[in-house]
C-alpha cells in the first residue's frame, strides 16, 4: 500500500501531541492557580492591615478561649492587666522574622506566661534576643515586676514544619511557638491556646526586644502566573514549528 504524504504527516504524531497536550493544559493550571493565590494573598494583607492598625482591644475572658477562632481572632489588637511569671521563660529560636523589620539574623523568642488579672494564664512572647545574650538575659533582674497594662498581638501555634529540629527541654531551647505544649513541659499548668506577641511593656534594658508587627509579606503571585503561561504560549509555538517541519519534511 502506498503511503501518502498525509499518513505520514499522521505517523508519530499522537505522542508528541500528547505531551504538547499535557505540558499546556499543566501550564495553564499552574498559573490559574497562582492569580488565585494572588487573590488570596491580597486578602490576607488586607486582613493583616486592618487588624494591626486597629485600636488595642480587651482580651477575651477566659471562658471564651475554647470558641476562639484563628480565622477571624488571629492578629488581634488585644491589651489586659498581668503579671509576668519570671524565671521560667522558654527560648524558641529564630531565623528571623516576616513582620518585624527590626530583627535579623539568629536568636530567640522568649517566651513566659503571665497571670491575668480576670483569671487564667496566657504565655506571652516577650520579644527577641539576640543569639549569644540569651542567658544574659535568663538570668537578668531587670524583669517587669507586679501588675502592668500589657498590650500585644494575638497569635496561635505554629505548624511544625517537615524540617524542624526536635525540641529540646532538657536545655530549655524550642524550635515552634507551640504555647500548649511548651506549657505542659516546663510545668505552666493550664494556658490559653494561643500566645500574645507583646509590644509594652519593655525592659528597661530592652532585652527582650518586644515591637509592633508589620505587614511584610511578598507578594509575587502575578510574576509566577506570567511566567506559567508565558511557558504555555512557549509550547504552542513550539509544538506548531516542529509540526510546520514534520510537514515540510513528509512533503
């Protein structure tokens, strides 16, 4: 049987197409799916923005705790009347951070829980320490003493990642901002299920460094989405070229 030039055209041509197929329609996923991320990511800045800048509220009482939820409480302006619990607080290390501008480099949260005037006990993340001055500051007098205003942030407990060290209590260091857990091994009793980031009061040494949250996070959504479908319109160009010279070859 004689071949004509269009059944060669057609030999060999379903696989690649296929994958043509596959590739684009991937594509095309992947960047629908970022300009969604982007719609996302705008709302939780908002979100973030307009909660920050909001006036300190009251804490919730204790008998609230159990309904609260991260969703609509997380990043709560709060303020409430405590007395810190010195000499027990817990040193969870950190890389960094993506709302406060002023601290770079390694060093540690410290955390410790405080009493609350209305009943119940909160931890409450005091600030950032330096790596190197994270005993100096353990072992300082300079602490808040009695009952003050305090005024901060709501948060709730971090994930722990696939990566994360395993924690070590033995030598008091932690790797997630984990209230509960934290609580329950260094003998805390009870504590709310989320923890506040303290913005006031500050040591007088200003170690820990307590400070205002800010929004920081990147948002590059749309540069992604463009370059997912900038590779779609690439395999679609590329897939009509080499089918031209398929073509011109049968001829």
């Amino acid at each position: 049987m004689k071949v004509t030039p269009a059944r060669r055209l057609r030999a060999g041509l379903a696989i690649p197409a296929a994958f043509a197929l596959v590739a684009f329609v991937t594509f095309i996923g992947l960047g629908t799916w970022q300009i969604q991320r982007k719609a996302w990511k705008e709302g939780l800045i908002e979100t973030l923005e307009q909660r920050l800048s909001a006036a300190p509220t009251d804490l919730p009482p204790r008998e609230r705790w159990a309904t609260l939820d991260p969703t609509d409480d997380e990043f709560r302006h709060v303020r409430f009347p405590a007395a810190l619990l010195s000499g027990s607080e817990a040193l969870v290390y950190a890389g960094g951070s993506a709302l406060r501008s002023d601290v770079s480099g390694p060093g540690y949260w410290v955390l410790a829980p405080v009493r609350l005037v209305a009943g119940g006990t909160v931890v409450v993340n005091r600030g950032f320490v330096p790596e190197g001055r994270q005993d100096e500051v353990i072992r300082s007098n300079d602490q808040i003493t009695g009952t003050v205003d305090m005024v901060g942030v709501m948060r709730w407990p971090q994930p722990r990642g696939a990566f994360s060290p395993s924690d070590d209590p033995g030598h008091n260091l932690w790797f997630v901002r984990d209230p509960v857990a934290i609580a329950s091994a260094k003998g805390w009793g009870d504590v709310a299920p989320f923890f506040i980031e303290l913005e006031s009061p500050q040591p007088a040494s200003g170690l820990p460094r307590a400070g205002t949250l800010n929004v920081n996070l990147r948002n590059e959504h749309l540069q992604y989405a463009i370059t997912w479908y900038g590779l779609a319109a690439v395999v679609v160009v590329m897939f009509a070229f080499w089918l031209r010279g398929r073509n011109q070859s049968a001829r």
